[in-house]
C-alpha cells in the first residue's frame, strides 16, 4: 500500500511513471512479537502473578497480501499469528470445571489467523492511505492448567472460534522511505469484544524493482468472550513491541 501514494507522486512527474500504480502487488511481512498477558480466565483465574503466571513469549507474526488496481474489488490479506503462553504458578479456584489448590504449570495457546477484505478511500493527499475493511479471525488455540503435585489436569479448552471484525488502516508515507502505519480490527456484541491495535515506523531501503523494508512498533489485543462463544470466559490483554521485515514486489 505503500506503493500508492509514491507512484502518485510520480505519475504528477512523468507519464511512463503514471503506469506505476496499475501494477499487481505480492508482499509478504515477518515479525516477531514479544507479548506479555494480563487479566484472567475462567470466571477469576488471574494470568498474572498471582495466579498462572504466564510468562511473556516471542510470538510470530506472518503476513501475505495482494493488491490490485481493480476498483470495488478488495484487496486481500492472509495473517497468521502463532503465540503459545506458558507460566507456574498458583491458583485457588476452578479451571476447566476441575478444583485446583495448588501449584500448577499452565498453557495459554492464543494463536489465531485472519483474512481481511480492504478497500482504499480515494484522498487528493499525497504519501496519505487511508483503507478500511473486514475481518474474520479463526482461533484455533487451547488453554490447559496441570497441578504440579498429583499430574491433576483439566480438559484442554479448547479456544476454537471466529469472530467477524471491522478493519482500518491509516499509513503515511514520506519521499525518503519512512513510513508510519496503525491499524485495528475491533468487535463489540453482546460479553463478546475485541480490539487488536498496532502501530509502528518503518524503512523500505533503496533496492530498485522490489519493496524490502524492516519495521518496528507495538501491538495490543483485547480479548473477551462468554462461554457462548468459546469454552470458557476470558477476559485478557496481550501487548507488547514487535520487529520484523517485509517484502513486495509488482508485476
């Protein structure tokens, strides 16, 4: 997306140049995002230090999109994050209907892949995108406590679900390679919320015919659900600062 507002600099520059944003667009981003949990679980069971202690964990972010000049037809974009939380601690409480008054090693798998639909809103801006969209996230994680003790151990919960999320993204662009970008994806219904916010800077460095660049910046997600949407209730943040690279090229 970067590649809009620079071709329309460009195309103000040259006429050869205007063909520059009729171009098919495949890049791909990796990141690696150190996330560390709050809140809790299950009706009152702390993730935190007084209660499973889930350690902060390098998660992996991959990104693959496609874009296309085509006007009304979204772009695409396919995102997987993998993010497994582990912690000891202690806990007085139910978990997984199971009792549990004692010390237990636990496991928080809130790893999760989206598909996004965007379309851009056209600005007489220049270096300015601004884009909006759809989301539906799949879930496909578990949560699962163990006593220390007896091997005692719940179920595996399963976190197995989609929810259906709103999109927008906002990047500006500078003629030297630096970037800005945030975006979130949000829901509210019902006990049931989400919102996913990022933000960052990046550089795309002075390679001609491909886009590859390094970014930096921090994510927050906001999960809570009832136990009609998934197996058990949560109510949990996960933040922290993540680092990666991106690639791009057009044909």
């Amino acid at each position: 997306m970067k590649k809009t507002a620079i071709a329309a600099l460009l195309a103000a520059l040259t006429p050869m140049a205007a063909q520059a944003d009729l171009l098919f667009t495949v890049g791909a981003k990796a990141s690696i995002w150190n996330a560390e949990p709050s809140g809790q679980l299950d009706d009152g069971v702390s993730v935190e230090s007084d209660g499973l202690n889930l350690d902060s964990d390098n998660g992996q972010q991959l990104t693959l999109y496609f874009e296309h000049p085509l006007p009304f037809i979204p772009n695409l974009q396919l995102k997987k994050t993998a993010l497994e939380l582990e912690g000891d601690g202690f806990i007085n409480a139910k978990f997984g209907d199971k009792p549990f008054s004692e010390d237990v090693t636990s496991t928080f798998d809130l790893s999760h892949t989206d598909l996004t639909m965007i379309w851009g809103v056209p600005l007489p801006v220049p270096f300015v995108d601004v884009n909006f969209g759809l989301t539906a996230r799949q879930f496909d994680g578990v949560a699962e406590v163990t006593s220390k003790t007896n091997s005692q151990k719940n179920e595996p919960v399963d976190l197995d679900f989609v929810m259906p999320l709103l999109y927008g993204e906002v990047e500006v662009n500078t003629p030297f390679g630096v970037y800005g970008q945030v975006d979130v994806n949000y829901i509210g219904y019902g006990d049931n919320k989400m919102k996913d916010l990022s933000y960052g800077i990046g550089y795309d460095l002075p390679i001609p015919v491909v886009d590859l660049g390094l970014e930096a910046g921090y994510r927050s997600l906001t999960l809570q659900t009832d136990e009609d949407l998934a197996d058990i209730e949560t109510d949990v943040e996960v933040k922290g600062a993540y680092f990666g690279a991106n690639f791009a090229v057009g044909f």
